[in-house]
C-alpha cells in the first residue's frame, strides 16, 4: 500500500531494552526524542508508529511502557519527556496493524528471530522507509541492518529466502546520511504546489509564507513549471526548514548570510535596495509585513526570505520570477 506523506515515524521496538536506571532510561528517551524532531525536519510525521505489544513491555523494574507514560513524576524533567511521548505515541501516535497490512506470503526475519510481520524493522522494510530507534546494543552505532525475506513460491510451494537492508536511526548525526532520500521520496508524492501547502505544518515546520508565496505555490506543479523548477522547489523549502532545524538544535547563530546558508544564499545590492525599496516587501499572516531580500536561485527562478532570530523560522516572501535589480549582478 502507498506511504501518503507525511512518512510516518516508525519505532523499532526491537531496541526497546529494560533498564534498571532510571536516569539510564530517561536519557536514551531524551536522544530519541531529539531524533524524532530531526526525522520531523526533513518530512516525516511528527507522531510515531509503533507496534501493538509495544505498550506493555517492561522498560523499568516491573513497570509497562504505558503505565510509565500515564503516571506521574515530582521531576519537571522527567514530566516533559512523558508529556512529549504521550503526544507522540498515544494522541498523535498510530498502531502499526492500521498502516501496515503485509501480504501473507511473505515472513521477515532478523538474526534469525521472526519479525511476525508486525515489527517496527520489517515495517521499516516494507514501506522503504528508516525506522528509529532507541540507543540499546547494535542499534546504537549502527543504521543499515540486515533482514531476511521469506517469500512462499505459489508455484512450488517452497519457501525463498532472499536478503535486504532495513534502515533504524537512534542517532541525530545519521539523519542527514537519508536526506537526500527522503527529498527523493517527496517528489514521487508531491506533484503540485497545493500539495506542498496541504502538509506545510507537518513537513515545513519552521518556514512561514506570505500570502503571495501561497499563491504562487497554488499555480504549481510539475507539469506546467518544468519538473526540474518545481523539484528544486521542493528541495530548497526542505533544506531552508532543516537548516533552521540544526541551527536551533545545535544552538548555532543564525542566519547573516553565513554558515549553513552561505552555500545557497544571496542578497541584493545596496543600489537594488535603493532603487527598489519595497520591492522584496510581503505581507505575512495578520497583515504583518516583512522584507525579504535574502534569496535562493535556480535559473531564472527565485526564492526571496528573510529569517527571525527570534521565533527560529523562516520566512518566504516570493517563489517565481526574478525580481527587479538594480544592475545585472544578483
């Protein structure tokens, strides 16, 4: 069955683990979560997929995984993390049996241990997409795991097996290694602008447009703005968001045209802001304005932004044509 988008996060329970520390386990919780937000950066739903015995098992010293979530702690930190997971898990959270319903004739193995066709791993298979993971075992230090395929042969009547890689993340620094995937995988299911819209809260979390860049992304699609325009597109918004991401997470400075962005970015000349004062000047949500004259390009397309340090977004002004300069130079 299609993935639609927003890919959904899948949890390999497989690195799920008892812990007898509670700081222990606080901590691996802590980094998954740090995860997940990174996996939310580059297009995937901020909610989990997870499989149906993942609530009952046993994290702490008797304790279920659920009855962690739903109880109580005197620690403020220890609260957050549990408010943060009850959101994810339970309230935006999805069983794998509703999103996951293999063919019968196949059966997934890993180190030889069936994954009764219903474990985070296999559904990372099935749907080509990464799972994530906590930080137990092998599934720290490691991301490509090897799963066996066993497929019957209706013909024969014999059983096949075949081997494949399955993609489990418990580390921040590995997300950026399937980036470039997962904006492969946006094209395939994005065709138009209007798309890009429908899921802005849950893919472009940290990017604001204004109200002529809704307009120009509604006349999008990749038929009648040339498919390479409208994947660049698509791909520069994804990059503009995970920027933001890692700046905010890694504390870093923001935008003067430096850093991440200087590999993509550009400002107008102080003759083009003379002659053009209010050119690159968008109205915004509330009929707030807002001078965008940082910029992307692409052949003759542009995309025109301006970041606040303060609220750690970016803001889209312009997604078309050129706008006027003052001279040749851009």
């Amino acid at each position: 069955m299609p993935v639609n988008i927003p890919y959904p996060q899948i949890f390999n329970e497989l690195s799920f683990v008892k812990e007898t520390n509670n700081d222990d386990f606080l901590g691996k919780m802590e980094s998954l979560l740090s995860v997940v937000d990174g996996m939310n950066s580059i297009g995937f739903d901020l909610g989990i997929a997870y499989t149906e015995d993942l609530l009952d098992k046993e994290c702490l010293r008797g304790i279920t995984f659920e009855k962690w979530l739903r109880s109580k702690s005197s620690i403020q930190k220890e609260q957050k993390i549990k408010q943060r997971f009850l959101h994810l898990f339970l309230n935006k959270g999805r069983r794998l049996n509703s999103i996951y319903n293999p063919d019968l004739k196949f059966e997934y193995f890993y180190k030889n241990n069936t994954l009764k066709n219903i474990s985070g791993l296999a559904a990372s298979f099935h749907f080509g997409l990464p799972s994530i993971s906590l930080q137990n075992n092998e599934f720290r230090d490691n991301y490509e795991f090897n799963v066996t395929i066993r497929e019957l042969n209706e013909n024969t009547g014999d059983n096949e097996d075949y081997e494949d890689k399955a993609i489990s993340i418990s580390q921040s620094c590995d997300i950026d290694k399937i980036f470039d995937e997962n904006t492969r995988k946006i094209y395939n299911e994005i065709k138009s602008g209007q798309d890009i819209i429908d899921h802005n809260k849950e893919m472009l979390l940290y990017l604001v447009f204004s109200q002529t860049a809704y307009k120009q992304l509604q006349c999008m699609s990749s038929t009648n703005f040339t498919v390479n325009g409208f994947m660049w597109v698509c791909k520069t918004l994804l990059f503009l968001n995970h920027i933001i991401y890692r700046t905010l997470t890694e504390k870093q400075d923001f935008f003067d045209i430096t850093g991440h962005l200087n590999t993509i970015a550009n400002t107008e000349s102080n003759k083009t802001k003379e002659k053009f004062p209010n050119s690159r000047t968008f109205t915004f949500e509330n009929g707030e304005k807002r001078e965008c004259w940082a910029h992307v390009k692409h052949s003759d397309k542009r995309i025109y932004f301006c970041v606040d340090r303060s609220q750690g977004k970016i803001y889209v002004g312009h997604i078309g044509e050129h706008l006027p300069i003052a001279s040749g130079n851009t």
